[in-house]
C-alpha cells in the first residue's frame, strides 16, 4: 500500500496543475478558493500562510490576464501545484485536524517560495514598481 506524505499528494496536484492552468474557468476557481482559505482567520498561528498564498494568487491571476509574464512556465506549474494542494481539503494531513491541519500546507508553500524566492521576489518588484507608475498615470477627466 502506497503510503500517504506530503510529497504523494503534491505530485497529484502536480499532475493536476497544467490542465487548470489551461482552463480559465478552474483557474478562476482555484484563485477564488485560495484568496477564501486564506482570508480565513488564523486559528493555528498560520499567520504569514495567508500573506503568502495571496502572492501566488497575484501572481498566477497576473499571469492569466498576460500583465505579467517573466515566470516559467514550470515554475507557474509548481505555484498552481502548491494552491492546489493548499485548498484540497483531503491531503497528507487533513485540514480538519486542529493543530496539524495546515502544517502540511504551511510546508508546501515553503517549499514553493524557498524553490521559487528569484521568481517571486521578481514579481513582488514588478508589482511595486506597477503601483507606482499607476500613482503617477492616471487618466484625464
């Protein structure tokens, strides 16, 4: 019997990530499900999950509109894998369990932005350096 970890279920989500990244529709839906999840309030001292899932959505949505594209295409597999993972409630360790439920999701999402830091950290710049310009662009009445 294959034992279930951490890194089974991953490679599940893995095998699972380019057809949702294909498909606007469960796109949508992902990003949707992760930005609920993580607005949830933090009852297992969780408290930079949310901050860090919400980059990925930011990411993964920018890229969809094609605002933002310096990411490969493995690495946006490996962010939609980490989401996916994060809002399935049946992984390694179910969120239902108090006290370990979002440990394993805690551990996948650092594994992504250990594995992803120049990526990310890239995109966090770009996205300042948005907010910025669009400060200083606004259009005429």
């Amino acid at each position: 019997m294959k034992q279930n970890t951490i890194g089974n279920y991953f490679n599940k989500m893995k095998e699972k990530a380019n057809a949702v990244l294909e498909s606007s529709t469960q796109t949508g839906e992902l990003v949707t499900e992760a930005e609920k999840k993580s607005s949830q309030p933090d009852k297992q001292g969780l408290s930079n999950l949310g901050s860090q899932v919400k980059a990925l959505v930011r990411m993964v949505k920018s890229y969809k509109r094609g605002d933002y594209r310096d990411v490969s295409k493995k690495s946006l597999l490996l962010v939609v894998a980490g989401l996916l993972y994060f809002v399935s409630p049946i992984d390694a360790v179910p969120d239902f369990l108090i006290g370990a439920g979002l440990l394993d999701d805690a551990t996948v999402l650092a594994f992504i932005f250990s594995t992803l830091s120049t990526e990310i950290a890239a995109f966090q710049t770009w996205e300042e350096e948005k907010e910025e310009e669009d400060k200083y662009i606004k259009p005429t009445p």
